[in-house]
C-alpha cells in the first residue's frame, strides 16, 4: 500500500493548543506525518529573532505529542527547499500565517499538493504573545 507522505515545517517556539491543531490538521491529511523544526540560526536569520526555547527542546515538544511519524530539525543552509525535495512528500502542510507561497513550493516541488491548513483561536494562540514583553 502506498503511504500519503504529509510534511510541515515551523518554529513552534513558546508550544502551545494552536500548534497541536496545526500538528493534527497536518496529520489527517494523510497517513505519514513528518515536521521539520527550524533551526535556531535561520529562525535568527528569517525572522530576526532568535527562538526563546532552543531547537531541542522544541523538538522535543512536538515529540512529545505523539502526532508525528518523525520529527527531524531543519537543515542549516539557506535553501530551505533541499530537506523538502529530500523528504519527497506528497503533501506540504503550511499553516495559515506561514509567509511562504503555495505556488513556490509548486515550482520547487512538482506533482506536490500544498494544503493551507485553518488557523486554531488566532487571537490567542500565536507564538509572538508569549514572547518576553508581549501580550
């Protein structure tokens, strides 16, 4: 039987229900889940701040859930695109506030479906609330 590879990448820095429900959402799409967790140096370089809990512990995390197949840390480079190629999915889970286009991954990664997952309570579950000095 042909396995449905679903894969979605975040920070998921300050872990909270609307990262479970993005977890979840991811994982119904099909039958393997697999969530890339960026790493501290290029959370540092695409967001311009640096993740208050390490790249460790926020794999550890999501982990813990028990919703993903695998969870694996990001690649260091600056071509975010290689891991995805790697991985080979069939499925790219993104979620509703992520900045990258449904139509880039398309051109990376022909014959992907991109699914653009529901936001979960956005008005209270968004990782830069719980940041030191917000909200």
């Amino acid at each position: 039987m042909i396995k449905t590879r679903v894969v979605c990448a975040g920070t998921f820095d300050h872990f909270h229900p609307g990262h479970v429900d993005f977890l979840k959402q991811a994982k119904a799409l099909g039958d393997e889940l697999i969530v890339i967790v960026a790493r501290d140096q290029n959370v540092r370089r695409i967001k311009n701040i640096l993740p208050e809990h390490d790249e460790t512990a926020r794999k550890a995390d999501i982990e813990k859930t028990g919703i993903p197949d695998k969870v694996i840390l990001g690649y260091t480079n600056k071509d975010i695109f290689l891991i995805l190629k790697e991985l080979s999915p069939d499925i790219v889970a993104l979620g509703y506030d992520q900045r990258v286009s449904e139509e880039t991954i398309q051109k990376r990664l022909p014959g992907c479906r991109v699914v653009r997952l529901k936001p979960f309570h956005p008005e209270k579950y968004k990782s830069s609330y719980f940041r030191a000095g917000t909200k």
